[in-house]
C-alpha cells in the first residue's frame, strides 16, 4: 500500500525576488523619467512669463492664469477657436475617409488577396519613403493652379492621401484574423461585399479599425509643414496657430506651454477613450 504525499510548494528564490523588484524600479524610474517634462510643461504653463524664462526653472514660483487667458483670446490676443476647429475638420473626416478606403483595400489584401498581392503592399509603402519637403513644391503649384490654397479641404485630400498607405498596411494585418468561415457562411446567406464590410468584417476587426483610426487621427492633427504652406488665415489649423508664439521679440515659454498643453488635449482624451481598443488593436496578429 503506496501513501500519497503532497509536495509542499517551493519558495521564491531571493535572487529571483530581488530580481523583480529591480526591474519594477527601474520600469518606475522609466516611467517617471517620461512624464517629468509633461509635468514641466504643465507646471510652467501656470507661471508668468519672467518666472517661466528663469534658469533653472523656479518651482515655487507663483501660480496664475495670465497664459490660458492669452491663448483663449481673452486678454485680447487672437481667438484659438477657428484654429482648433480646422484642425478638427481636418483630423477626423480624413480619418474617416482613410478608413473607407483602407477597409476594401485591406479586405482584398488579406481575406481575398490579388496576385502579387505582397507588391502591392510594397508599392503602399514605397510612397512613404519620399520625403515630405520633395513634394511640397509640387503639391503647392497644384493647390494654388485649383484655388485650394487656404481651404481647410485641401488638407482633408492631403492627409487622407498620406495615412492611407499606413492604414492599408495595419489593417491587412488585422483583417487576416477574420475567420474565412464566417464570410463564406454570410455569402451562403445572401450578403453581399458592402454588407460583409460593414455588419460582418467591421464589428470582428473593432479593435484594429480603432487603433488605425487613432493613428491616423494623430498624424493629420500634429502635422505642421503642408498645414504652414498651404493655409493662411482661414484654413489655419492647431500647429500653425501655435507657432505664432514664437515671434522676433522671442520666445513665450508660458504661452507656449499653455498652448501645447490645450492642443494635446484632444489626442490625449481620444488615446485615453480608445486605449482598450488599442492595445486590442496592436496585439492583433502578434500571436500565431
């Protein structure tokens, strides 16, 4: 007659311990060494402008509003309103006309692939290997010829046109992950491609058409070379209105912080809103 025994379970080693305490010090000390210059922007947004300009910056220096109100306009500077809104315009119905053109072209790269189907993926991306100053002569002739100089439209073509190729590359990846079951069971069904996009592949790729769409989004709002050369007044945008704290007299370090602080803002509530679907998103495809 045999008699069970239990093993009692081994004790952590202390050099493994030590181990993984060293490493959540060091992911700590990461962490804070990347959110340091935020909260420097942020502390120096709240101090005037003599006590922004000292160096090293004063910590205790006192806290006022004097750069929030300049920046909104209302200690009588120009309103940042027009600016915010065209750089919203611009972002978001670019992002939605990339992810109405990327989902057919993913979906006939990944789930019905084309012959050569790899050459083309490379032929999207070889249009990003040009620098973007070599085509801004061109781009520029072509927007002044069609009098869409300053027209906030001319941005939407411009950025749809340059995150397209990026969208295309990201979402056939995620679109490889659909299941070739479920759409051939929606065509027994009767479905055709414009409902097998939007009801079947769409709500299965959720979390990819998110994380495309928020990059995407970030692109065409931090843009600043075309949005400089090609707007003037009316089709101002975000980045643009901002540099305009930089002047001859020199640089508003206050103004500017305050500045950059609001315009991140919106990036920043759209990353934190998707952020679950994000990582959904950019894990898709890591694991086969």
């Amino acid at each position: 007659m045999t008699t069970l025994t239990t093993a009692t379970p081994r004790r952590p080693r202390p050099r493994g311990r030590f181990q993984g305490a060293a490493l959540g010090v060091a992911a700590w000390l990461a962490g804070i060494l990347f959110v340091l210059p935020i909260l420097w922007l942020v502390l120096t947004s709240f101090h005037s402008e003599a006590d922004a300009a000292t160096n090293p910056p004063s910590l205790a220096a006192s806290l006022t509003l004097d750069s929030y109100r300049e920046f909104f306009g209302v200690a009588g500077g120009a309103s940042p309103w027009p600016a915010l809104i065209n750089s919203t315009t611009a972002s978001v119905v670019s992002t939605l006309l990339t992810l109405v053109l990327a989902l057919p072209a993913a979906y006939a790269l990944s789930i019905r692939p084309v012959k050569k189907w790899t050459d083309v993926l490379f032929f999207f991306l070889s249009t990003k290997m040009l620098p973007l100053v070599a085509g801004l002569l061109p781009i520029y002739l072509f927007a002044k010829n069609t009098g869409l100089l300053d027209n906030i439209w001319a941005l939407v073509i411009l950025y749809t046109a340059m995150n397209l190729p990026i969208a295309v590359w990201m979402m056939q990846s995620f679109l490889a992950e659909v299941p070739v079951a479920i759409i051939e069971a929606a065509q027994i069904d009767g479905a055709r491609l414009p409902t097998i996009l939007g009801r079947v592949v769409a709500p299965i790729a959720l979390p990819g058409i998110a994380a495309t769409s928020l990059i995407c989004f970030i692109f065409s709002w931090n843009e600043l070379l075309f949005a400089r050369v090609l707007t003037g007044v009316v089709a101002e945008t975000a980045p643009v209105f901002l540099t305009g704290f930089i002047t001859s007299q020199g640089l508003f370090l206050a103004k500017v912080c305050a500045a950059s602080l609001v315009i991140s803002l919106p990036v920043l509530a759209a990353g934190f809103a998707a952020q679950d679907k994000l990582v959904q998103g950019l894990s898709l495809g890591a694991v086969k």
